[in-house]
C-alpha cells in the first residue's frame, strides 16, 4: 500500500499540506494515503538562519516545497538545480548514490524520499567542512607574529 506512515511522539507537530497538526498526549501513528500530501514534521525542518552550505541549502529548497511555503512547480525547479550541483561535487564519493536517489526522489515529485537523503548529507558535509578549514597556524593572530617575527 502506498502513502507516508508517520509515527509521532506526544505533542509532535508537523505540516500537512501547509497546514500545522499537533499529535495527542501519547505516542501514535498516522498513515497519510495520498502521496500527493505534502508531509513535514517540525522536528526535521531547518531554521532559515541555519541554511548554510549547499546541502542545506537545498535541504530547505525541499523543506520550503513540502511545507507549502513555494509552489511546487517554482521550488522544483531551483532544487533540480541544486542538486545537479551536488551530484557534480559528490561525484566518485561514497555519497553520490545517497545524491542520485535524492535527485531521481525529487526528479519524481517525491520530496520526502529526497529530503530523507539531504538529511542523511548534512552530517557528512559537516565533517567535510571542518576539515577543510585552516589550521590552526594559519590564524590572523600566527599570521601577524610570523609578520613581525614574534611567536
């Protein structure tokens, strides 16, 4: 049977369609049928302050299409586009078929399938990120007694 099972703990929200829903005191599970719905739980959305880097960037491209904050037809689009950005940058990585599955998900209107890739990227490109940073030698401060000839 097709359709999103989600199963929610006491007071979870989550959007449905652009519309907020809250669960009940005690854990539970809702099935939504229909996989046209757009499904978001709260709990998995980013803050626009937090949509740093290019997974994220386009982990909030989904976000804002599931959560009905953009239409579908205007977010498909530009999170096509992004992704095609990604898949060049993971291409012959451990992750480019986490991407690939991303892209065909969305490539198929189905944004959930592609937001639960993201999610899985944002991790890896953190630790991508922090080790792509300057040691700590290359600091202004080093830099500045290099300069003068103090350390």
């Amino acid at each position: 049977m097709a359709g999103l099972t989600l199963t929610l703990k006491p007071r979870e929200k989550f959007l449905v369609g652009g519309c907020l829903v809250e669960n009940g005191p005690r854990r539970s599970s809702i099935r939504i049928i229909d996989e046209n719905v757009f499904v978001l739980r709260l709990s998995d959305a980013l803050h626009p302050d937090e949509v740093t880097t290019p997974v994220k960037r386009a982990y909030h491209a989904v976000q804002q299409i599931l959560a009905c904050e953009i239409s579908e037809k205007d977010g498909h689009v530009h999170l096509l586009a992004q992704l095609k950005s990604l898949h060049e940058v993971f291409e012959g990585t451990a992750h480019e078929a986490t991407i690939a599955r991303a892209c065909a998900n969305a490539a198929a209107g189905k944004y959930h399938g592609a937001l639960i890739g993201l999610k899985a990227l944002i991790e890896v490109e953190s630790k991508l990120l922090l080790t792509a940073r300057p040691a700590p030698e290359n600091t202004s401060e080093n830099r500045l007694c290099a300069v003068s000839g103090r350390r």
